[in-house]
C-alpha cells in the first residue's frame, strides 16, 4: 500500500472512491462532507436526519457519487464525537477506512485529512498513515491523503 499526500479539488480527483469524516456531535457537516452533501442535495444529511448514520468512530457507510464527483464510491466514515479526536481514534478511523476501500475491490481511493487543530500536524499524518496500513493489509491499494486547503 503506498500513501501520498496531494492538495487537489475533490471534483478533480482521480481515484476509486472518495473517503470523508464526520463528527457524531458537529451539525451542519463540515468540510469534505458538507461540500459533498451540497452537491448531493442533502442526501448525506437525510441519512443522519433518518438515523441511518450517526458518525460513531469507525462506522461506514457506502454510496454512490451519483456522478457528483469523478470517484464513483464515497465512503462517509464517522469519527466520533468533536472532542475525543486522538492519534488512537484517528488510527482506528484510517484502519476502517482503508478496510472498507479493499473490501470493495478499489485499487485507489483519497482520504481526507481528519486531524484537527489540536493535534499537530506530523501527529495526525502518521496516525493516519498507520491506520490506513494497517487496514489495508498488505494489499495493492494506492491511497491519497487530501491536504486540507
């Protein structure tokens, strides 16, 4: 599995499947997630409002792009709540994450960076390299960290 680190618009990407966290206690979405959940006419919402998702650490959830955006997977992946982000639950999130994507046969997919401003930087990256390699398990995928802008 290699990892890189790119800043590129998401409706530019070239990859598999699109991966973007939430938080179980921050509404309206934020970030990657509010941007898709625009350009998916609040479906993203809908799920939350329906209780279908509730952005506990680690869940998943698959969908389609719709042709939204060029990856034709998205996989919203929860957090947990705002206030218990740590390099653990970053890792946790990334090994999910990373799983999920080798499960569903992709060969490359982008993961937005999910650290937040009380974590450093270099911190945030390597829990998330770490969890994104060990969720991968050995496999072929290619995944792209986002730079946050």
């Amino acid at each position: 599995m290699g990892v890189k680190v790119i800043l590129q618009d998401m409706n530019k990407l070239e990859t598999g499947g699109l991966i973007v966290g939430f938080f179980e206690d921050v509404r309206p979405l934020k970030g990657l997630a509010g941007e898709l959940d625009w350009l998916l006419c609040s479906s993203l919402s809908s799920l939350i409002i329906k209780n279908k998702l509730r952005g506990a650490l680690g869940e998943l959830a698959l969908l389609t792009s719709r042709g939204k955006v060029p990856a034709s997977k998205i996989f919203m992946l929860g957090l947990g709540p705002r206030g218990s982000v740590s390099p653990r639950t970053l890792q946790e999130a990334a090994r999910s994450a990373a799983a999920a994507a080798v499960g569903a046969g992709l060969t490359s997919a982008a993961i937005e960076y999910l650290g937040t401003p009380e974590l450093s930087t270099e911190t945030a990256v390597n829990a998330l390299q770490q969890g994104l390699a060990d969720g991968s398990r050995g496999s072929s995928i290619e995944i792209s960290l986002l730079a946050p802008d």
